[in-house]
C-alpha cells in the first residue's frame, strides 16, 4: 500500500531519433486507495536546460560570461533562486570587462582592476551600452548585498537589463563590423 507522501520513479526513453536519452518520471499517487491508483506528475530528471540564446559575437567576445550566465540561469531553473541574481552580477562584469577591453586594448590592465561602476563610466562610450549596463550592475549588486536599494525591481528585471546590454553590445559589434568591411569610400564609385 502505498502512503501520501511516497512517490514512483518510471525511466523512460526519449522518441525523438535525435535524442534517445534516458529520463525518470517522478510521480505521487493522488487517489490513495483507488483501484487502479492514479498517479500525479511532479517531474523529471536529469534536467538539461537549454543555453541561453546570446549572440555569437557577443559569446565570441566573452566565452567565460556566456557560461557564467548559463550558469545562473540553470541555476535558476533548479529553483536556486538566492545563487541567479549573484551569477548574473558575475556574467555582467566578464561581459562589461571583455567589452570594455576590446574598445581600449591599451587599458585592459586597468580596465581588469576597475571596480564594475567605474569600468563602466570609464570605458563604456556607447549611451546605451553604458545607461543599461549601470542600471544591470546595481540590481546585480542588489543580489549580492545585504541591504536592497531598489526594492521595486527584482531579478526579472535584471535579466532584462542584462539583455540589453547584450543587445547592445552586439548593436556596436555588429556596426563596426560592416563600417569596417563596407568602407564609404567603395561605394561612391561604383554607381
């Protein structure tokens, strides 16, 4: 007989030819002296969840902050929620420095010492880039601290912070690119 409060664990295989990767169904009986019982989904494991959809330049850029922010995003998913805010505050910095280092490569020593804000103020010249990832670092800073200095904002809008400035950064990535593989000079002659 079973009680409230045990559970059943079933494997399964995954039907995509794809995949075919083994899985456990956990469930509990929810009509406890019911024949047949019946049985309630409470999950599955092993969780793989998906990485987080960064630009390639952007991961290019900074592969340590493309883990990191992996990282506190599965995190996340596995209901650490204390941890997430504290990785998404680390990918920002790996993010902001490795930016930061590759628009002043002869401050990147300094730019490696600077505390994230000043990093930031000193070496960040895009408004966008530079207005989002300040508001990213002080809710991440918020996630680490005892003490909250927005208490109207929480880690749903750090991950929105953080978004954009990813977005932004490949915004100057991108147009960089082009201006240097399209140069203006090219074009006037060919019409």
């Amino acid at each position: 007989m079973l009680s409230p409060d045990s559970h059943v664990e079933e494997a399964f295989q995954c039907t995509n030819a794809k995949c075919g990767g083994l899985f456990i169904g956990i469930y509990r009986p929810s009509n406890i002296g019911v024949n047949p019982p019946r049985y309630q989904f409470l999950g599955s494991t092993p969780l793989e969840p998906r990485k987080p959809e960064v630009p390639q330049s952007v991961s290019e850029l900074s592969p340590v902050f493309f883990e990191t922010y992996s990282q506190a995003l599965v995190g996340e998913s596995l209901g650490l929620t204390q941890l997430t805010g504290i990785g998404l505050r680390k990918a920002l910095e790996f993010l902001v420095k490795d930016f930061a280092s590759k628009e002043n490569p002869s401050a990147q020593a300094e730019i490696a010492q600077k505390a994230l804000g000043r990093c930031i103020n000193d070496y960040i010249a895009d408004p966008n880039v530079k207005g989002m990832a300040k508001r990213a670092a002080w809710l991440g800073n918020d996630e680490t601290h005892y003490l909250r200095k927005w208490d109207n904002k929480d880690i749903s809008d750090l991950k929105i912070l953080l978004k954009l400035t990813i977005n932004g950064i490949e915004n100057v990535l991108l147009t960089k690119k082009f201006i240097a593989e399209m140069p203006e000079g090219k074009s006037e002659g060919a019409r």
